[in-house]
C-alpha cells in the first residue's frame, strides 16, 4: 500500500489541482509540526501539570490553562519566521500578532484556537488545535483587525487537529476534506481518509444539555423530537453524544455522521463558540465533506464578522439534519 504523507498530499493539491501555492505548503506544514509538538505536550499528561491554571485570563474572560499558553506560544514560534505570514490571530490573544521586522512578511493571515477543549485536560479526553488561512488584503503590511474580518468562504484552507488515542489532522485546501493520523515512529502524518464524506442523514445529536432551559422554540423543538424516538415525529430513535471538545465531536461527525449544535440561547444570546476561529474552519471542513454548517439562520462561511472574538451559534453536520433544523428557525 502506497503511503502519501501530508508533504505528498500538498505537492499533488498543487501539482494536479493547483491549489496549494509552495508559500501555503509550507505555512500548512509549520502548522502541523507545532501540532505534533503540542500533541507530544498533551500526552505528558499531569506530569507535566497540562491542566494547570496559570492564573491569567483570556481576552474573553475565560481562565487561561498552562497548555493554552504552550500551545500558543508554540504556533507562534513555529509560523512567525518562515516568511508566509503577514499576521496571526489567537484565542489566547487580543489583537492580531504582527510579524517582527526581523523576519519577511507573506500574503496570508493564520487564525487559531491553539487548544480546544481546554476544559477536559486535566480529565484526559481529547482536545485539539482548529486553524484557518485567509489572504491579506492587497497592499496591508501591518494587518489590523479589518483585514482579518472576512467571511469563512474567503478561508484557502482550514484544518484542526485531535489529539485522542491517535493524533489526527483534518485539512480541506478547498477539494474536500482530508484525514492523516499522525505515525509516531515516522514523526509524520499520513494519508488515512482520503475523500471524507458526511452521511446526509443520522441517527444522532451533539448537544450541551445543561442549556436546555436556556434553548429557543426551535432548538427545544428539534431535541424534542429526536428525543420522542421511534413513536415520535421522526420515526426514529435517536442517540446522543457530546464530548465538550468541539474537535473531537465533529471528528466523530466526519467519521459516522450526526449534528452538532451550540445555538444562541438566552444565556449565550451571541452563541458560546467564536466565529474567526472555531465556527468558520469547521463549517469549511463541513461543506467540503457534504455536509451543512449554519447559525440556525444562515450559512456560517455567508457571515459577515464583525469583531475579531465575536461568537455565533452554530449547528454543522449531516446536511439533512442541519436543513431541518434552520428551517425550524426560519420558517417560524
Ligand atoms: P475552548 O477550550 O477553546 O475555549 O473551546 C471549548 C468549546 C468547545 O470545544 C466545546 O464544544 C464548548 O466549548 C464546550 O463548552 P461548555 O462546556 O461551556 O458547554
Ligand atoms: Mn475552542
Ligand atoms: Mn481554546
């Protein structure tokens, strides 16, 4: 069996599809390096105090855990020199992170959720690392907030990366999306699903449960229904799975297919999940996979940001399922 390593997969997006520029390669090839590192960092576990507090706070008031600091500082020391980026932007960071004179500034701008999932290190589950590439404006040298606030259907390539019992990497360069399970004996990634496809229908939901009390008409509706199983509306009986790592849930979507669903609720009135860098890499890998990813209103990648942390609700996954349940929003 032919073994295509990441570093394959690329030269043949640019080779046979011309997608994959050499500088957006090598900016995706840094990308995942930092990741093997941190998945080396995350599997040190609490000999390494990976779910220690560090007593600082994120730009979004959210207490900031050792490994989100690590993570952060190790995609910023990896991606800041080689000369394909003009900016990154991070969770872990107010503003966006301008190149140092020292280095050669490039055409594209990284999004990044270092860590998600941070809430489940110190329980060993599985957290992971979401990116996203956007262009820089024509003629921005020194990139601020404006020039990363352009819709998801502007993204050349997003990804993330869990790291689970396997560490595996989910990439999309805009020809579907790709899977790669990290070969710890090679130190790299290699080829394992290579055309993922979403099944349009399921049989399951992803969703936090705790906020049902919280939830609109039609989200309470949708569960309802899905919860009323086979003698209900849907004829069918419905599973439930949430893991609290947004990666590892839409992983597992990828994998077998389901909807996942963090919707605006009258506690999380703009949605809890933020839209430059998780909601907009994962409704890419979404679409490019068949699949659907909305706000319950719109299409996520159709959106226009408004501010660089800003939030929106989400619901992605199995084209179906996520249909009906925008339309139980829309049609109200
Ligand atoms: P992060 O760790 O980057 O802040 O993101 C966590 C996200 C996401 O992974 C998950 O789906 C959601 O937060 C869970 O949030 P709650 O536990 O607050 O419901
Ligand atoms: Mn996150
Ligand atoms: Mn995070």
């Amino acid at each position: 069996m032919r073994r295509v390593t990441l570093t394959q997969y690329l030269i043949e997006q640019q080779r046979n599809h011309g997608k994959v520029s050499p500088e957006l390669r090598l900016l995706i090839e840094v990308v995942a390096r930092a990741c093997k590192a941190i998945s080396h960092a995350v599997s040190k576990g609490p000999l390494a105090g990976i779910g220690d507090a560090v007593g600082s706070l994120n730009v979004q008031g959210e207490a900031q855990k050792k490994l989100d600091v690590i993570a952060n500082e190790v995609l910023i020391e990896a991606n800041e020199w080689g000369g394909q980026l003009a900016a990154m932007v991070s969770e872990e960071m107010d503003g966006p992170y301008q190149i140092p004179n020292r280095y050669p500034k490039g055409a594209f701008l990284l999004l990044m959720d270092p860590l998600d999932g941070s809430s489940n290190l110190d329980v060993n589950i599985s957290v992971g690392t979401i990116f996203s590439v956007l262009r820089c404006p024509e003629g921005v040298t020194e990139p601020d907030d404006k020039a990363f606030l352009q819709p998801g259907a502007k993204q050349v390539a997003a990804g993330f990366a869990v790291y689970g019992a396997a560490t595996i990497l989910v990439l999309t360069v805009g020809n579907g999306t790709v899977g790669f399970t990290l070969d710890r004996e090679l130190g790299s990634f290699v080829l394992t699903q290579e055309r993922i496809m979403i099944p349009e229908d399921t049989q399951e939901f992803a969703i936090n449960a705790s906020n049902m009390r919280n939830w609109g008409a039609p989200v309470k509706r949708y569960i309802d229904e899905c919860l009323a199983g086979k003698t209900g509306p849907r004829g069918k009986d419905f599973n439930m799975r949430w893991v609290a790592s947004m990666v590892a849930d839409v992983y597992r979507i990828l994998s077998r297919g389901g909807v996942f669903m963090y919707p605006c609720d009258a506690k999380h009135k703009e949605g809890r999940l933020r839209l430059m860098y998780e909601a907009n890499p994962m409704a890419l890998i979404v679409e490019q996979a068949g699949g659907a990813a909305t706000n319950g209103q719109q299409r996520i990648l159709d959106i226009q940001p408004g501010a660089l942390h800003q939030r929106i609700g989400v619901i992605l996954g199995s084209k179906n399922e996520v249909e009906r349940v925008t339309g139980y929003h829309t049609q109200q």
